[in-house]
C-alpha cells in the first residue's frame, strides 16, 4: 500500500522502485487516534498527514484534531479475512475492512461487497 497524490493505493513497490514511491509507501505505525487498541498510519514523507477515509475511500489527509478525523484515521489489526495474515476494520464503521478495488484504490468495505481475502488481508513488512 501507497499513498499518490494522496491517494491510498495499492501498487507494487520494491527493491528496485525509485526512492519517492519507496517513500510513499513507508508509514509509521501509530496508536489508534480515535483508539488507543487499534493503529494510525503517518506517512514518512508527509508527517502529520494520516491515512483516513472519507465518502469510503481511503486518502492522505493532514490531522486536523476533530474527534471524526481520529475516528475515521484508525483502523482496528484482526485475523486476515480468509485467516491469514492481517485484516484491518475501520474504527468507526466495524462492518467495514481496508481493501482495493479493481483500479487499486484504498477503500473500506464490507466482507462480500469488497472485502475479500484476496482484497482485504495485508502482510505487514519493514520499509524498503
């Protein structure tokens, strides 16, 4: 996952992708802002700028400190969708799973209308 014109994305990024998509894809690991049990995303190379939905999709926005930018910027780690790896619930709508769509877009959907294993589970690697 990567954030594009702040946009959440999924692409692929490796060894060999240039250093600002290396970049793009690198994010701290953070408390959940709107919960302390679940995680935030700040991204390296924007900092104070989190990964949060809006309309169900997922975008690279500053924090702004309202209670629904915290809520809508974590996301709760649970059993992978399908039981493996990692799925991520949104915080604030738990019917809701961080998944792509066929166009690679970060959204959050509900298991069966978008979230599926191949969509909404995540291995969890250290930055490139």
């Amino acid at each position: 996952m990567r954030h594009a014109n702040f946009e959440a994305r999924v692409d692929p990024v490796n060894a060999g992708s240039n250093a600002g998509t290396k970049a793009d894809a690198a994010f701290v690991v953070r408390s959940g802002l709107g919960k302390s049990d679940c995680v935030s995303f700040e991204a390296v190379n924007y900092p104070g700028y989190y990964l949060r939905h809006s309309g169900f999709r997922v975008f690279l926005h500053r924090a702004e400190g309202s209670a629904g930018f915290r809520a809508d910027a974590t996301f709760c780690p649970v059993t992978g969708i399908g039981g493996k790896h990692t799925s991520l619930r949104s915080h604030n709508y738990p019917d809701r799973y961080l998944s792509h769509d066929s166009r690679r877009q970060m959204r959050i959907a509900p298991i069966g209308d978008g979230a599926t294993s191949s969509t909404a589970a995540f291995l969890i690697r250290p930055a490139l």
